[in-house]
C-alpha cells in the first residue's frame, strides 16, 4: 500500500502536481484504501474498472483482493506512470492489470469491446468530483454488465445520488440513477486522507443494478430516453407542479392514466411514476 511519502515521490517521479481541473485529490491513507476495497466486495475473478486511478493507491488495493483492474485515466502522466508502481509494488499482479489512456465519458461497447463481453463488471474509484455524476450515469447506461459500484465523490454528490422523494437533495441525478437500481450511502471519508486535502467532504456511495428489471440500453433505449426528458424538464423547474412543469411534454390524459395526481412536484415521484407517466402519454415520442 501506498503512504503519504510513497505518493508525493510518484507525484515527483511523474512530474505531477495535483490540479483541481481534473479533480486530482490521491488518497495518502491505506486504511481509507481498504475500506473502499472492503465495501466494495470484490475479489478474486472480479473485473474492476477503476475511473480516475492516479497514483495507485486504490490500484493496488483493488488488485491486492485479486481482482483484475482496468483503470482509465486522462491524465497521460500518470496513465505512464501506473504500470511502473505496479511492477514496483505488485509485480505479480501486473497480468491483472491494464491501463487505458483516456476520457472516462468516451468509453463504449465499441472504445473498450474487452470490457462490454465481461460477464460482469464493478465500478470502484475515487471519482474526479466535477464529473462523478456524468461518469457514473453514462457508464451504467453504456454496460448493461455493470452490476455495481463503490464510489467516492464529493458528500452533496452522495447525497444526491442517494436521495428519497421529498428531500431537498432529491433531483434528476436521484431519479435517473434509481432507473437502473439501488443505491445507498456507505459512509463519510475524512478530508485529511486526501492529497492535497480537498475544500469539501467526502462520501462513499455504494449501489446495486436491479436484476429482472427490464429496462436499459438492452431493452427500450427509446424508453430511457423518453423516461429522462420527463425527469430533466420536472426538475428544471422544480417548484412547479407537473402539469406546469410538463406542459407541452405530456398530454394532460396521461397524468389520470398513469394515476399521478397533476398538482404533485416532480421532486415527490419515484423513478416508476415517472415511467409510468411516460407509458400513458398517448402522444409518446411525438413530442421532445
């Protein structure tokens, strides 16, 4: 595992400083590391991806377990400098372990086809706070084989990503995330872990896809897609009721035939209501 003077000598060797553009914050403490890796229950014959793996801490906790990692990274000096720590510090397992050298937000069945026939894949990273949210929803949207993640983000993120109808955090993020299924909180990360030590909290999130549930890329994409527009334009205006809200959106019959009250805010729908709604709009597709 990696302590604080490993990482700055990594830092230093890859010449790297930590840059908020690319939400770099390396984790210096390995008990931080295997508690990530402990929530996250992976192990031996586990495909990992690790979005956003820096220096290596998480890397070699993840392939401690046994696992095999693909890591993604867009930053190209460290995207180098990973495979030395690994022979450095795990010679033995660098037979588990790839890096790739990009934008987590490109990859795709057709950029990554390695990782689209795995028979199951587990997202585990300390995500980049400025595009955890878009990351995590376009990967899950991308791999129906991705059945789980573990991750950290900034504590509003979490909070947001695991929300309940009617809270104040509870918003398009929420909603489009319980589409695919279940999420919860798995606990706070103190900022002094971090390298530089961030100006925010941190959390973990911890989720599961729903099995059975058919919806998704490999079912109706049209569905998804037409289920999301209702969920961006509820919550664009989030103090309007849904008649306002989706006006011109959805014909007002739909609202009696998806037994949703008009006069309720989008903020108080389940994921189902939502799809529902969308179902019993006799217009479906017709309309943005």
């Amino acid at each position: 595992m990696l302590g604080a003077a490993d990482i700055r000598r990594l830092a230093a060797a890859a010449d790297v400083s930590p840059t908020k553009k690319l939400g770099q914050n390396f984790v210096t403490d390995p008990g931080t590391v295997r508690r990530i890796v402990r929530e996250a229950r992976v192990g031996a014959g586990s495909r990992v991806v690790e979005v956003g793996p820096g220096l290596g801490s998480l890397t070699l906790g993840l392939l401690e377990t046994g696992a095999r990692v693909s890591a993604v990274e867009i930053d190209p000096r460290l995207a180098t400098q990973l495979p030395n720590t690994i022979q450095s510090y795990m010679p033995q397992a660098l037979d588990r372990f790839d890096v790739r050298t990009r934008d987590a937000l490109t990859l795709s069945r057709e950029t990554a086809p390695d990782l689209a026939q795995a028979p199951e894949l587990t997202l585990v990273s300390n995500l980049p706070y400025n595009v955890a949210t878009p990351i995590i929803l376009t990967l899950l949207e991308r791999f129906d084989n991705l059945t789980g993640f573990l991750v950290m983000v900034q504590k509003e993120v979490a909070d947001r990503l695991t929300a309940q109808p009617g809270s104040k955090t509870y918003g398009a993020p929420s909603v489009k995330l319980a589409w695919y299924g279940q999420a919860r909180p798995a606990g706070r990360i103190g900022r002094a872990v971090f390298w530089p030590a961030p100006n925010v909290d941190s959390a973990l999130v911890s989720f599961n896809r729903t099995e059975g549930r058919e919806r998704g890329p490999e079912h109706a994409p049209d569905e998804r897609a037409r289920v999301f527009s209702l969920i961006d334009a509820a919550f664009a205006q989030r103090r309007k009721t849904l008649r306002a809200a989706l006006s011109g959106r959805v014909d007002p019959s739909a609202f009696n035939a998806a037994g949703i009250d008009p006069k309720r805010r989008g903020e108080t729908l389940l994921v189902d209501e939502f799809a529902r709604l969308a179902a019993a709009d006799p217009r479906d597709g017709e309309l943005p």
